[in-house]
C-alpha cells in the first residue's frame, strides 16, 4: 500500500481523533483559533471508532472535543464539494451549539462553539486567503454580539495550488503554526520526520509524521480508506480536465471574441468567459459520462456541483 494521506478523513482522524494523539488536536486547534480560545487539554467527545465508516461511501469522520473550560469544537477535512457544504457547515455547528444544553438546564450554562472545517477545494471565492473566519456581526459597523458562534475554513488549494512544488518553495510560505499544519496535510511526503528544516522543526509534528508513517489499517479500514482515496483523485482528476478543456476553450473563443468585438472587450475578457464555459463544458461532460456508467445521483452532484434538478433535466432528456 503506497504511502497514507492526511487529506483523507479517515487518516485524518485516526491522527487527530484519538485519545493517545490529544497533544496533536491541541497543537492543530491553537494554531487555528484566537489567543483567547486557546486550550490547555480536550476530551474527545466522538474518539476515533471504525464502526464510524462501516459501509459508508462518503461518510463523515469528524471530530468533536471539548476543552477544559467548556468550549466545545468541531474538525473535520472535507474531501469532496458538496453542495450546500456552508448550509451543512452551519448545520453541525448548531447542533455542536445547541447539542450542550440538557433539560431542565438554564441557557447561560452554552458555551462558546467553534467549527474548523479544513476543504480539499475552494469554497470562498472572495478571498485569496487559505484561513477564513466567521462571526455574526452587525451589518453597518461591524459590531460583534453573538460571540458564541465562529466557524473557521481552511481551504488546502489555496495554500499549495502546485502538487509539483518542492520543499524550499514550501518553507518560503511557512509563517506560523496553522502554516506548518497545512504544510503537512498538503505537502507531508515533502517532510522527514528526522531531518525537519527551520521553520518546520517541532516536536507535534515531527509525532504528526511518525504516526502517518506508522499507521496500519485493519482490513475493513485499508477498504474504506482506498475508497474515499478514490474519491479524492477523482475530484482532482475531474478538476485538471475540466481546467485544461477550459484553458482550450477559452483560447479558442477568446481569440474569436477578441478578433469580433475587438478593443471593447479585448482577448483577455474573452479567454475569461470562454474558460468559465469550459469549464461547465468539462463538467457536463463529466456528468454523461457517470450517467452512462451507472453512477448514483449524489455522487454525480458532489463531484460536478451540479444540483440534482439539472441532472434529473439530462436524464429526462435523454441527453446523455
């Protein structure tokens, strides 16, 4: 079995969401929240169980904690784009929020609820940045009231676009401690865990290294983890033909609206729209293709983020 990846939840989980690796979720949850929302200690309220996976295609494996005075998180590493992720990310963190209150207990007893939610794609269009952070804010100036609600995206593409990138191109973006736990979820088979270069030379994740390159499946989990490694290297595969189809595409019609529309919309504005059609080209595509092979709908969804509507539409249709 080739080397194991940190990016596939299950891996993940098993790194992070065990009794034995505590100091390692600590490390990646300080290194993620604010100076106030440190933690010293956590327990694990879903520790890492392979019946969580059992017959489950696309399962989630994330991982709940409290720390020790009562703050409760949620982490987990989204392989695939789902649709609606930010309405499911909202989801999990209400329950994790509202999930603390028993009955007959008073609501001042809530504590404050953060979702780290780590994404194998980019889901925040508007930033260029890898680690967002959201709060309820008021509209006009900013103003914070609703302080219990925070939820963090760290999108991986962002922070490592180059799956060529070498080690001292790495280093140059490393300037912290959230950077050396992304460094190691995108880039871990650039590290050794026992010749770590400044400024990667630390005890978590030097222990990080060593259980990736230690950990052994079951054969039920060795299953389950190819299965969703599979899903991964379709997305990515997906991803590239539908890039470079689109970098074609958007050539081609660039040229042609550059040449008819000449300087009022230029070849440039031109290669970008043709490359956003060709992409939705490349992902149409991609849509047929499954459709013929069998595939199930939701697998369809998540790989091309099509809504199910427009899939239903082609199946109608026949035009596939």
């Amino acid at each position: 079995m080739e080397k194991i990846t940190p990016k596939v939840d299950l891996a993940f989980k098993k790194i992070f969401g065990v009794e034995e690796n505590k100091d390692l979720l600590i490390s990646l949850i300080n290194a993620t929240v604010s100076p106030e929302d440190q933690v010293v200690d956590v327990t694990l309220l879903n520790p890492y169980n392979p019946k969580d996976f059992r017959g489950a295609k696309l399962s989630i494996l994330d991982i709940k904690a409290v720390g020790e005075t009562g703050k409760r998180f949620n982490i987990e590493i989204q392989i695939t784009d789902e649709a609606d992720y930010d309405k499911r990310a909202l989801y999990y963190w209400a329950k994790l929020y509202t999930d603390q209150l028993k009955v007959s207990e008073d609501y001042s007893t809530l504590n404050k609820a953060i979702g780290i939610h780590i994404l194998n794609f980019i889901s925040i269009t508007d930033s260029s940045k890898y680690h967002n952070v959201f709060h309820i804010t008021e509209k006009e100036s900013g103003l914070p009231y609703f302080r219990d609600l925070e939820l963090h995206t760290i999108e991986l593409i962002k922070f490592s676009k180059d799956p060529k990138e070498d080690l001292d191109s790495l280093l140059k973006k490393v300037k912290n401690s959230l950077d050396i736990w992304t460094a190691f979820l995108t880039r871990h088979e650039l590290l050794n865990k026992d010749n770590l270069p400044q400024p990667l030379a630390n005890n978590s994740l030097k222990k990080a290294l060593h259980v990736l390159d230690t950990m052994n499946f079951t054969d039920e989990e060795r299953m389950a983890y190819e299965d969703h490694l599979k899903w991964l290297r379709i997305e990515a595969n997906t991803l590239e033909k539908a890039r470079r189809e689109g970098m074609r595409i958007g050539e081609e019609q660039g040229m042609r609206i550059g040449e008819e529309q000449g300087m009022r919309i230029g070849e440039e504005k031109g290669m970008r729209i043709g490359e956003e059609q060709g992409m939705q080209k490349g992902k149409l595509a991609i849509a047929k293709a499954m459709l013929l092979k069998g595939y199930p709908m939701e697998d369809i969804v998540l790989l091309t983020g099509f809504p199910s509507s427009h899939i239903q539409d082609l199946i109608k249709e026949k035009d596939f």
